[in-house]
C-alpha cells in the first residue's frame, strides 16, 4: 500500500499565491455552486457506496454542495467518457478506477472515446482493494502450493470464476495462471454474485473475489481462502498469507478506485481536491469502513495517480496480449 503525501496547508497557499493561470477562479471555487461527481457504474455496488461516502465527506469539507451521478454502463466506458467531455472547472469529477482508465483501452479500444492521457486529469488514488482467491470445500488442497501442484497434474481441468471478461476477477485468475506456470479455464459469469454462488455450490473450483463479497462465506466457512493479493496480509483475515509469500513473489493484484477531473482543470482547483481528500482519508471512520471491507487506502499526490495508472495500464496489456483475452 501507498504512503500517503497530504499535500500541506502551507504548500497550498504558497500555490495560490503564485499568480498561475485559475488562481482567482480556485481561491473563489466553488463559489456556492454544486459540484457533479459522476460515478460510472449502478447505484448500490461497491463502487457507489465507497463515493457517495466519500461525496458526503467532501461537501462537508469543502462546505459545498456534492451531487452523485451513477452514469452506467459499458464496462465503465459511458461515464468516464462523460467526466472527459465535461467542462473543466472543477464542478465536474468521478470515479476513476481499474477498468475505464487500465484495462479497457487494451482491452476494447474502438469502445473507448476518450484518451485516457490527454483527457483525463488525475486527482488522488482513493484505494486499493486486495482480492482473495478462495477454493470450493472439494478441492483438495490447504495452500497454495497445494493448487498449483494440483493445476500441474492436470493442465485446464480446474476451473475459475470471475464477474465477467475483463474485470478484476478476470484478470487475477490470467496474472496468476501465468505467474505459476499453470493452465486454468476461465468461466465468466454476469456479475460476481452467481458466480460465488457456483463456488460454494462447487460448480467451479476457484475464484479471486474482493474482500467485502468474499468475507460472508469465508466466515460461514463455505469456501476455503488460500491466499490474498496484497503486498501485505489483510487485517480481516490474518491467517491467510499473500500470493507473494506463498510461492510467487511481487505479485500483487488490486481492484482499485480513484478520483478524475476533465482535463484542463486548473491545477490550483486539483490541488485543492487533493488536499481535501487526503484529509478525508486520514479520517478514523473512514479508515473504519474501508478496513471493514478488505480495502486499503492510499492516498499521495496527483503525479502518484499519474504514474499509478501507467504503470497498472502496461502491467494489465501485458496480461490481456498474454492470455488473448478477447471481449469478441
């Protein structure tokens, strides 16, 4: 997990007094008006309720008004593209997170309309959310170890589940697959909820699913979790050791969410959302509801942000070209 760097109120202030291009508009923003902040998938997921949580800290910090848009659908594609087009003045943010920003340019690129390098303006990694690969209670294996050596005896035969091609899921399987050695068959599902059902029906053998929707059948004790994606083993479930020192070292897998701007926007209003942020992250009750679902914050400058999605969008091109992962 990433250190955060709050940026400081003194460091802010020496910014707006430089006299750069949207100072008077950020010392005055947002000025009494609304600001949008645009999520790009359904009202109720994970996504949803981790911003509008977030939205309500925000108006209060900024002591305006935040109205949540859920702008759905296309892999993510629909509503980013619409935070892209907006006007840069700072009443328009969202949601930016794995699949819009990393995975769908590679993935789909005719779908994709907006560039994510030149449209997209990149205010704070929100965070990053570890998954945990589980086995249905008949596969006979306690660790890690135990499912690739399993894998190995029988290339293809052991199958996982993921929430459909492409996704967090998916893609975690692929990275893991192809870090032990091992062939897997992949069973996409519409969402992730039938496909946890089938795990503990034993319909499929494995799946990577994040920790808020894994958690209940672990405690109930109708699935057996091997292994965890993070660099570090997760508060929720101590006993349960990462990928990495379980045989594959640097492996690291995260489904994660941050917040965008238009690009354009003036770099004093960025950094007053950063501030403003990173504040909220610090936040007792904030680092209570992430820990309670398996979440990590994270936190750190715009350039962190930056350079997070570079680095996450090479890393899962790599895979996708890797795999042949295919949406046809």
């Amino acid at each position: 997990m990433k250190s955060i760097k709050p940026f400081g109120v003194l460091a802010l202030s020496a910014l707006l007094m430089t006299g750069m291009p949207g100072v008077s508009a950020a010392a005055d923003w947002p000025e009494g008006k609304p600001i949008s902040l645009i999520i790009p998938y359904a009202a109720g997921g994970f996504a949803d309720t981790r911003m509008r949580l977030l939205g309500r800290e925000l108006a209060q910090e900024l002591n305006a008004n935040v109205i949540v848009e859920n702008k759905a659908g296309a892999g993510g594609i629909i509503g980013t593209a619409d935070i892209a087009r907006s006007k840069p003045d700072g009443y328009t943010i969202g949601s930016g997170n794995l699949a819009p920003l990393s995975v769908n340019p590679t993935l789909m690129p005719k779908n994709v309309t907006y560039n994510v390098q030149k449209d997209i303006a990149p205010v704070i990694l929100i965070e990053e959310s570890p998954l945990i690969l589980s086995v249905n209670k008949d596969v006979p294996v306690q660790t890690l170890a135990d499912l690739i050596a399993l894998a190995k005896k029988d290339p293809g035969a052991l199958a996982f589940g993921s929430s459909g091609v492409g996704g967090a899921h998916h893609l975690s399987g692929e990275l893991f697959a192809s870090e032990a050695g091992i062939k897997l068959t992949h069973v996409p599902y519409k969402g992730g909820a039938p496909a946890a059902t089938d795990l503990i029906a034993g319909h499929i053998d494995m799946m990577f699913e994040m920790g808020y929707a894994a958690m209940p059948a672990i405690q109930a004790k109708k699935v057996h979790p091997l292994a965890v994606t993070s660099a570090q083993r997760l508060p929720l479930l101590p006993d349960v050791p990462t990928v990495a020192e379980s045989g594959l070292p640097g492996f690291e897998s995260y489904n994660w969410q941050g917040i965008i701007a238009p690009a354009g926007t003036p770099e004093p209003i960025i950094q007053k959302l950063n501030a403003a942020f990173n504040k909220i992250l610090q936040k007792p009750e904030i680092k209570k509801a992430f820990d309670q679902t398996g979440g990590q914050i994270a936190g750190g400058t715009p350039e962190d942000f930056a350079n997070f999605i570079q680095s996450e969008t090479k890393k899962w091109a790599e895979v996708i070209t890797k795999a042949k992962i295919s949406v046809n």
